[in-house]
C-alpha cells in the first residue's frame, strides 16, 4: 500500500526541516511505501523555498503545493488531500504537535478495516480554564449540530481513500473539516495520546479565531438558531402580550401613573440588542449563502511541483467549482 502524508503549513521555516527529518525517519522504519504532501497557505517566511528544496532533495516521495495567499487551514487540507495519491492519507501538522510515532499505530488499525483512525488529544497538561471552557462549549455544541463533535479530536486522522474521495466530493465552500469528518461516517476507530510541545514557531490560532472558529462549527451543521430566533419572539410576543394586559389592569384600578420610564428604557434596549443579535445570526446564514453561490474555487495555486490527483466527482463538477489547475514549479 501507499501512504500520503498532508501537512498543511503557514510560516514553518522554523520547524518544517525538523519535521521531514523526524518524519522520514519513522517511515523508513515502517518499510511502507510513501509520499509527504506538503501545503504552503500563503506563507510570508521562508516555509515555501524549504518545500523547493525538500522536493529537489527528495523527488520521490515529496509533493508539494503553494497558494497564491493564505486562505486559510481548511483549504489547505483540502489542497492536500486532493492532491495526495495514496491508498491511505495521514492529516499532520508540521509543528511536531502531532507525534510522528504514531504513524504505526494507525497504520495497525487501518489495516484491521478502518475507514478513519484518529487521534485524540487528551487535556493533559492544559489549562484548568481552557480545559474547562472547551468542555462547556463541545457540551453546548453537540445539543445543536447535527454531528457529533468530540473533545480533543481534530485533523490528526488517517483516512482510507474512500473517505478521502468522500470529503473531497464535497463542494461547499464554507468547510468545517471536524464536522466534515464526522458527517461522512464511515468505520471509525479513536484512541488517544498526549499532545506534545510545539518545538518552534508560534501557535496561529489566537482568541478571536477559536471564537470564529467555534462559531463556524455551530452554524455549518444546522439551522437550529434560526428556529431558537422563531421560539424567542413568540416568547417575547408572549411576554408582551400578558404585560399588557397587567398594565392595563393596574390603570383601570388604580388609574395612570408616571413611574415606569426605567423599566421602558429597559425593555426598549433590551429587545433592541435581542433584534440585533437576530439580526446577525440571519445575516449570518445569508453570508454563507451568498458566498456559495458565488461558486469560487476554495483556493488559488501559485506553485506546485505536482499534478493533482482529480477524483471522477471532481470531475463531473462544473469548471468553476475547482481549484485552478497547478503550474510546474
């Protein structure tokens, strides 16, 4: 069998040579056929002339792709598991977070007649905190998606090839690769290991983007907020209704008073930030819409050393729902 390894990169130099070194190591030791598909996301250090010459230095077994800007991680997944060419693909991340070794191991389990064979990231280590706040939010998030997101499973995966041609037969250009993996099914198998250190560089994600992050996994898999907005006004209408018929009541009993200016200030502020809210979730949904009728391709690709592999649903879509084509680097 032949194995591809997607590592999605965005300024690795630090770390990107360590990484091929570790990585070639480990699968030297395995005797299996292999192939390294790394993915430059646009990236302003020096990451993309150290893929040039891993590729010179190793023209067999090293694929290599770079957008013509960042676009983002789950573009360059996508990237690399179209352009990988193996009977099984591995999704790593160059900061070595994502210990090599394991590689076996799900190779093992692979071989046993599993589709997807992942890692879990125990909390190990973690933050009291941010362990915590990650609890609440995959409790809160499973009540409304229409998949199951689990704690501490991310990209780190191996893929049989039928879910690899399964993922990248989805056309939608707003991808949430965890709700992805777990939408296509398929036999599935987790273990878990404890997350290593980052040996160089610095993590990408910063707090506005595990907040944005957060909020694409609630909104790519359902449509439930929308229907909580419909439950909210008829609450609200509700409500508006019995306190005026109290209001109401109160002034045929004891007649008109003035009292009462905090309490409108109140409830007009209050249902006026409630609009807004509403407002932005609609909007929210009408976002998605229209940049998926826009039908852009999910990223641009400024350099390759490869052909892509293209898979017959690739095929059968329509020219402007696909990448545009790589050029010889």
């Amino acid at each position: 069998m032949k194995l591809s390894i997607v590592v999605p990169c965005y300024n690795e130099e630090a770390v990107i040579g360590r990484f091929d070194d570790k990585i070639r190591t480990v699968l030297g030791a395995l005797a299996v056929e292999y192939e390294l598909c790394y993915v430059d996301d646009g990236s302003t250090d020096g990451t993309l002339p150290r893929m040039r010459s891993l590729a010179q230095q190793h023209r067999d077994t090293t694929r290599y792709v770079s957008f013509s800007r960042n676009f983002g991680k789950e573009p360059a997944i996508l990237a690399g598991l179209r352009e990988a060419t193996g009977d099984a693909v591995i999704i790593m991340d160059a900061d070595l977070q994502h210990p090599p070794e394991l590689i076996e191991k799900m190779l093992d389990l692979y071989q046993l007649g599993h589709d997807q064979v992942i890692a879990k990231r125990t909390r190990e280590g973690d933050r009291r905190l941010r362990s915590a706040l990650t609890r609440m939010y995959y409790r809160a998030v499973n009540t409304w998606v229409d998949v199951e997101l689990t704690d501490g499973v991310g990209d780190f995966r191996l893929l049989s090839r039928t879910a690899v041609d399964a993922l990248t037969s989805l056309p939608e250009y707003n991808r949430f690769s965890k709700g992805l993996f777990s939408w296509i099914g398929f036999d599935t198998i987790t273990f878990d290991y404890r997350n290593a250190a980052r040996e160089a560089g610095e993590t990408k994600w910063r707090f506005g983007s595990l907040i944005n992050y957060g909020i694409d996994g609630i909104l790519s898999f359902n449509c439930r907020p929308l229907r909580l907005a419909i439950y909210t006004g008829l609450s609200l209408a509700s409500l508006a209704t019995l306190y005026t018929f109290w209001i109401t009541g109160a002034a045929l009993a004891g007649g008109i008073t003035a009292p009462g200016y905090v309490t409108l200030v109140a409830i007009v502020v209050g249902l006026g930030g409630l609009q807004m809210v509403m407002l932005g979730l609609i909007g929210e949904y009408i976002g998605r819409i229209y940049y998926e009728s826009k039908r852009r391709p999910h990223f641009l690709v400024k350099e390759s050393n490869g052909t892509p592999r293209t898979t017959p649903a690739q095929k059968a879509r329509p020219p402007s729902t696909a990448s545009t084509p790589s050029q010889a680097g």
